[in-house]
C-alpha cells in the first residue's frame, strides 16, 4: 500500500491586528435596538394579556391595542433591521423611523 502524497501548506502569517476605532453609531445602534425589542416585548405583552382576558371574560385591551402594538413592533423590528445592515444616512434614518414608530404606539396607545 502506498502513501498518498502530501505537502505542507503554507501558513500565510496574518497581519498585526492593528488598533481599530469604535464603530460610529454604536450608541444609536444599541438605543434603537433596544427601543424595538421593548416594542415587540410589549406587543406581545399586550396579545398574552387579550387572550387571557378573552378566556376570563375580563375586560382588555381594544382592538386597536390589539392590531397598533404588533404593527408597531414589526415596523420597529424591520427598521431596525435595516439600521443595523447599512451605514451612514439610511442607518439614521431607520433608527429614526424605530424611535419615531415606538413613540406613536407609546403616545396613541399609553399615554392618552
């Protein structure tokens, strides 16, 4: 039985890593990340909570509640989506459009 051939490869040495700086926007990044999985936290908070009252026959939330907070947290969780994929204005701008979509629901829904 022979021996197959082999050779040895080549360990192409990597370059020093070199001292990077910290990603611009992580801030917003983090804020509005955490600002759209409140959203979805709630909006599912808020579909737990109808169901039980459903079951119990306990008053709950309206059907606006119902359908506001999931199209909510689904526009916040795409936009966030997007923020997190791409740099620069569309990043600012689908990390606006998290804050801007959190804060209707909190305003419509909450504070009123």
């Amino acid at each position: 039985m022979s021996s197959p051939d082999t050779e040895e490869l080549a360990i192409i040495p990597r370059p020093a890593d070199e001292p990077t700086k910290p990603e611009s926007g992580r801030f917003w990044r983090g804020l509005t990340g955490s600002l759209a999985a409140g959203m979805a936290v709630l909006a599912v908070c808020v579909v737990a909570i109808a169901t039980l009252c459903l079951f119990t026959g306990a008053p709950g939330p309206g059907l606006l509640m119902l359908i506001g907070h999931p199209v909510a947290a689904v526009v916040a969780l795409l936009a966030q989506r997007v923020a997190d994929s791409r740099s620069g204005r569309v990043a600012g701008c689908a990390g606006l459009l998290v804050v801007v979509s959190v804060a209707a629901a909190l305003s419509l829904f909450w504070w009123s």
